[in-house]
C-alpha cells in the first residue's frame, strides 16, 4: 500500500533492547547465581513491577520521587514503577509474614526503572539481582551472604576477585572513642574518598569539617588503613581503638573465621575498614566485590546486614543481611575485558537444508540427535551452502551437518567443523556418537 | 516510636506477589521451556518494559486503547507499558534488521500489563513466553514450531496433551468454495462458537447471520467436524472442498509428515479444522494445545503462521511463525490438579545448628558437602531441634544433619530423612557419601 505511514522504531531514551549475544551472556550471569542462590537456601520471589506510589516512597526523600516513575492509573490510583527490590521485599515480608516464617531467605532478580540522568551512562531500566536473609541475628547468616557472593564468582570463572569486608560497629567503636560520634555522617562522606584523594586531603577534610584535631584525624586514619593479614588488621584496630571497636572485631572475627572454615582463600576475603556503604541502612556487616582485572568499574556486589527492614510497613523487628548482584555493570565490564564468552551458551549444531522436498528427513534426523541430547537447529530452507555456513558462524555452531542427494542415497552425512574447517563423511547409524565425539559432550 | 505510622502493606488489584512455592513452579516451567528453545537455536532477547505509546498502538483499536497503562514521563514523553511480546518483537526486528539477519529464531520471556477487568479472573500483570521464527515461508519452520511445543510439554512431564493443527488456507478453500469468502469474520465468530453450543446451533447462526442455505451450512460444517486419522481427515476435507482446499491440505500435510519424522506420537498432534484462533493476524498454520486431563481451560499454548510481522515499522516484508505458552494459566490448572511437584526444586539437606560458637565449623561441614554437588542450607541459629526440623520440612529438605556436642567429639553426625522420620549416626567422613546414597544423587 502506498498510503501506509511507517512509524520509525525506536526505544525510550535510557532503555534498551537486549540482542541475542548481550541476552545470553545475561542468562549465563543469572543462571549461574541462581544455581549459588539455591545450593544455599534462598528462593525465589517475584513482586509486581507496578505498586501504590505510598507503598514505594514511604521513607524515600525527595530525590527518590524525582526519580520515580508515578501516575494516574485507569482507576485513579496513585501508582509507580519500583525503583528497587528493597522497598517491594519490606513490603512483601510484612504483608505475608505469617506464611513466611523467619529466618526467610529469598532472591529476587527483576528489572526496576529510575528516571535517572542517562548522560552519566546510566540506564532508566535496568535488572537486579538481590539476595537477603531476614529474620535473624545470628552473624552466621552474615557469613553466608559473603559465601554465597564468593561461590557466584568462583562459578562464573572470570579472574580474581576479592570480597571486602567490614563491621560499622568498628568506625562507630572508633568515633565513640575519638569523640567524633556526632560527625558520624561527615566523617562517612570522607573516608569514602580515601582511594580517590588519598589520606593526607581526608585528613585535611576531617580537620576543617568536623574539627578534628592532627592527633584525632592521625588515630582515626590509622585505623582505617591498617593493612596486613585479616587476624592482623583486627588485632591492630582493637588496639588503636582502645577496646571501643571490640563489637565489630568479635564480629569480622566471627565472619572471617566462617569465610576459612567454609575453604575460602584469605585473597578473596579480606578486612577493610575504609568502607563505608551510605550512611543510614547498613548497621553491622558491610561487603564490597572488586575484580582484580578491573577495579575501576567498583564494586560489583555490594550488601550489608541490617537492623530493621520493614519499620515503615510493620510493627515487626525484621533484621537481616544481604547483598545486590550489579548484573548490568558486570556484564559491561566483562565484555570489555573480553570475558563474555557465550560460544557454549548456543546450539552446537547446525542441520543444513539441500531438498526442500525432503523436508520431514531432515527434521526427522534433527529430532533423533535431539533426543541423543544435542541441541540441533535446522535450516528452515533449501538455500546455498554458503548462505547456511554462514548462518552456521553467525550463530556461534560448533558443527554443520550435510546431507545431499547423494548422502541420502548412501546412507551417510558430511559433518563439518565450524572452527578448524575440517569434514567428515559418516554413516547416519555413527552421526549422534560424531558428533558427541566432536562436541566432547556424552550421549544422553 | 510512638508515633511512627505505619503503611497498611498491600498490591494493587489485579497484581501479585509470588511466594517462593508458586515462584519456584514458575522458573521450572521457564527453565524447562528455554531447555527446549535453545535446542532448536531459537536465542533469548529483551525489549524495554515501557515504550512510546505511538509504538505500542500501531494498528491497535480502541479496545487496546483503553487497556493500556498510559502516562506521560517526566520528560513529557507519552509512554505505556508494553501490553503483549509480539509489538515489541516486531518493533524489534524492525529496528535491528540489520544485525539480525533471517531466519531470526527469538524467544522472549517477560511481564506484560493490562488494564483488564479483574471479575474475570484476568491479572493485570502476567507472564508471558513467546517464541518465533522470522523471515521464512518453509513450512519446516511451522513444523518446527509444533516439534518445540511437543517438546516442552514432553519434557513438563505433567499428563498427555494434544497439539491440535489447522491452517487458515483450508477454510478460506472452503469458504470460497461456497462462496461465503465475504462473510469470512462471521463465519469465523460462528465456528469458534463450535465445542460451546455444538453443530446444529452454528448451522442455524451460518443460516441466520451470513444467508448462508442448509447445503452450504451442512457442507462447511461437515469439512470442518471431519474426524479420523490426520491422512483421513485431510483426504476426506480434499474431496469435501473439491480442490479448493489443496493449498492448505497440502501444507498441513507436510506439518504432519515433519512432526511424524521426528518421532511424535499421532495422538499428541491433530488435524482439527475447527480451531481458528482470531481473525486477522494468522494466515496459514494454527496451532493450539490441550491437556488431557484439563482440557476445559482452554489451549495452553497457541500460535501460528502469520504473512507480515512488522509492516507498521519496516517496508521489509517479514513472514513467520511462532506460538505463545500460557504461563500462569498453565500453572494454575496444574496447581489445581497436584501435578505442581516442587520437592526437587528447593535444597536438599538442612543442616541443623547446636553451638552458636562452633558456627564456623557448622559453616565448614556445610560448605565441604556442597562442594561435593550437594545442596545445603545451614540453619543459622542454635535453637530447639524441633524447631529447626519444622523449618526444614517447610522449606522441603529431604535431609537433616544434626551435629550436637556428642558428634562433634566423636566425629561423627546424625543423618535424619525427613519423610521417612529413620536416622542414623555416621563418620564424618563419609558424611557426604551417606547424603548423597539417601537422595539417589552421584557425587560431583
């Protein structure tokens, strides 16, 4: 028709669409963790994407509500797009607390949507990827989260990576002592720029902001940046602290000793009492992730325990601990450091087509490699073969099978060798054990 | 504090939570559904949840209009949430042709939104599961497509089902045949009428609604309620429409030669020329899927062969095929008829907790048997037994590990199955051996 409008196809400015490559590497992550996740307990939750803008912001401040996305609903509800899986697990673990029961320990991977400033690289839509334990106290629960954030890496095989650990109990031990107590929030905002402006400028800052005297910003820094063994750092902060950072000791004691019992090499799980993670939430355990090939990209899973997750929804004190896979963040680090490698994540085969008439024996051969547990796309057409090899490589197959006129009439099949280039002729009896053999996979 | 005020925890009407039992159905399903997808080469893709409104409603009527959770960003951008998987899918292909190439195989599994009336029992936030091959005429493709939804529901394991077949070009035969072609719509509305009011009613709405006589009434419905084998069915519709039906006899016949190839029991996919499945969109195959033991909820998988995907964004003309798997109505119906068996989904073995102050050691046996490919939760607390045993039949662990100070001095544990109530005392040592010999599982 020559009348029709064609409406240009586009996405919303900070949202994107995720092509089949970027998609799987996404499943990979997910998968992955999910399979951590559950060898540990959690399970799975989902809450709606949509919810009353009061359930959303309760505590939130007004930057939250810029960030929102809120409207009028057709029924005239007040109603906005969740802008974290937080706020939906407080809500969720109050609403249905006599089903739950305690310790309840839940995953939950969704998208969440901030009507952020995109200029700084940021997406308005992106995926989350949160575990928590709510309902307990016991610091066993805090060992597990940073377990659990190890066993991810380890299982996703993408180089070193060191898990940071820390208590807030030690820095507000250590105000206490210092006097320093009501500056706790501008001492916080400080030592967060340690690794970017170095000691001497906090030192500097903690002086003119808070009036910090030479001697209280020297002790409070020395402190921080202890460096040694894990048993080492705590035994020196205990005694730079003068006994008002024993909480926080006894528990990164308790936590580091569960983290070498559980086999977890001393590299990946390391004492650093500079990290800080905001201001208000956390209340005893602190983790950060960096990846040793790049940790300029910062923490790739962060978390921490907390006293109370649900005061604004319920009477009930719900402390926890967990932690946020940045599944967005990760994914765009591993890609430039050419990690992503999703040659496994594909079907291994392609069955190529040469008679469109003999459609059916070719499905029928697809099928039976299928149920030998090879997974086998067919060629829906009868096109070249050099169209269909180079679909072949396009989707990442690792063989192409041929069969012609002359391969039907002798009972046979050329395999052919996506990487090396290399074929072989083989009888249609031996082609699901070929290409096992191939593959290096096992007949199901 | 007194006068914190408390927000009553509550979902919007027509939104839910998933508790962990129904989320865990959930991933089995997907998980189960992608299995399938990748063995045939179709890859994952993501578009955003929320797009312009000009995107969304392309062609779309009044009735989508009013559906649709509409607003305007802070931006001043008129957006909606996306309301179905196959405008985006279209937009999609439309945008990224290039990249893409054909044939394009895509599954797409993601939350979409209605504003519906809920008194029907309808949700407005539902799951849907999509998967389409695009750019293709072959009816291998189609073949494909009925071959995936075959697989899933093998693989589900949940009862005997049917795919019932149909191609649109059979009735267009016949009704052009009978010279009803112009009254197509109605016709449709009337046949789709067929399993709810029975023959002799649609004969009467033929005559009443489209002039259609008792002859032409007769001979339709005759075609169209033809049953037998899918070879007899199909000759005896040939000889009915007096050739005029050939184009989709004959392709139905290669559907069902394709499927037959592969191995899929005559019973499980059947020619049935009374399914239509809407009015516009489909242009050749049809495809819907009953279960056997439920067959009143209706198809739980439907789909077909469309001419043109995406004219409304590209003059690329993109044919195709693919079918949609009802999530949420397929986990309702088996939920209703006990086939939603979770028991594997979760961990295997809780271990228990009776010295808070050995809880490194806990973390330490736990954390060896996962290593050994097993599943473990740790109980993060020493409280009472019966406690922890109550937690861990909720939660549907097979096993508890019970280390008590006895054991810990002998070196020993208590191994308890949970259904059977036995225990028994072993070394530590082969502790991980015992487990995996009570759960049927192979060492890693």
């Amino acid at each position: 028709m020559n009348d029709r409008r064609i409406i240009q196809p586009r996405t919303l400015k900070g949202f994107r669409d995720f092509l089949p490559d970027a998609m799987q590497s996404r499943e990979w992550l997910i998968d992955t963790a999910r399979a951590v996740f559950r060898s540990h307990g959690y399970v799975p939750i989902d809450t709606p994407a949509l919810e009353y803008t009061e359930i959303l912001l309760g505590k939130g401040g007004a930057e939250t509500d810029k960030q929102l996305y809120r409207f009028e609903d057709n029924g005239g509800r007040d109603v906005a797009l969740r802008f974290d899986l937080t706020v939906p697990l407080a809500r969720f673990v109050a609403q249905h607390f006599g089903e739950l029961g305690v310790p309840f320990k839940r995953y939950h991977v969704g998208p969440v949507w901030r009507g952020e400033n995109t200029q700084r690289g940021r997406y308005r839509e992106f995926l989350q990827c949160d575990f928590d334990t709510i309902g307990t106290e016991s610091l066993a629960a805090d060992t597990e989260a940073a377990l659990v954030i190890h066993d991810i890496f380890a299982a996703l095989d993408i180089g070193e990576f060191t898990i940071h650990l820390n208590n807030r109990l030690v820095l507000a031990g250590l105000l206490s002592e210092l006097e320093l107590a009501e500056h706790t929030a501008d001492v916080l905002r400080s030592i967060d720029k340690l690794p970017k402006i170095g000691r001497d400028a906090v030192a500097g800052e903690l002086r003119e902001l808070v009036g910090a005297s030479p001697a209280q910003a020297d002790r409070l820094l020395a402190a921080l940046t202890v460096t040694g063994t894990n048993e080492e750092v705590l035994a020196r902060v205990a005694e730079l602290a003068g006994g008002a950072a024993d909480a926080g000791v006894a528990a990164l004691t308790e936590v580091v000793a569960g983290l070498a019992a559980a086999g977890v090499a001393p590299s990946r799980a390391r004492v650093d009492l500079s990290i800080a993670r905001g201001l208000d939430y956390y209340t005893g355990t602190v983790f950060e992730t960096f990846l040793a090939e790049i940790p300029e990209i910062g923490s790739v899973c962060s978390g921490g325990r907390y006293d109370d997750l649900a005061s604004i929804y319920t009477k009930q004190r719900l402390p926890g601990v967990g932690a946020s896979l940045g599944v967005d963040r990760l994914l765009a680090a591993l890609e430039e450091i050419g990690k992503l490698d999703t040659s496994d994540a594909g079907p291994s085969i392609l069955m190529t087509m040469f008679d469109g008439s003999r459609s059916a024996d070719y499905v029928g051969v697809a099928a039976s490699l299928r149920r030998g547990g090879l997974s086998v796309e067919l060629y829906p057409e009868a096109r070249k073969l050099g169209s269909q090899l180079k679909y072949a490589d396009r989707k990442g197959h690792r063989l192409a099978v041929i069969i012609g006129g002359d391969e039907w009439s002798a009972g046979t099949a050329q395999v052919k060798d996506m990487v090396s280039g290399d074929s072989q002729t083989v009888e249609l009896g031996t082609l699901e054990e070929t290409c096992h053999r191939l593959l290096g996979t096992t007949p199901r």
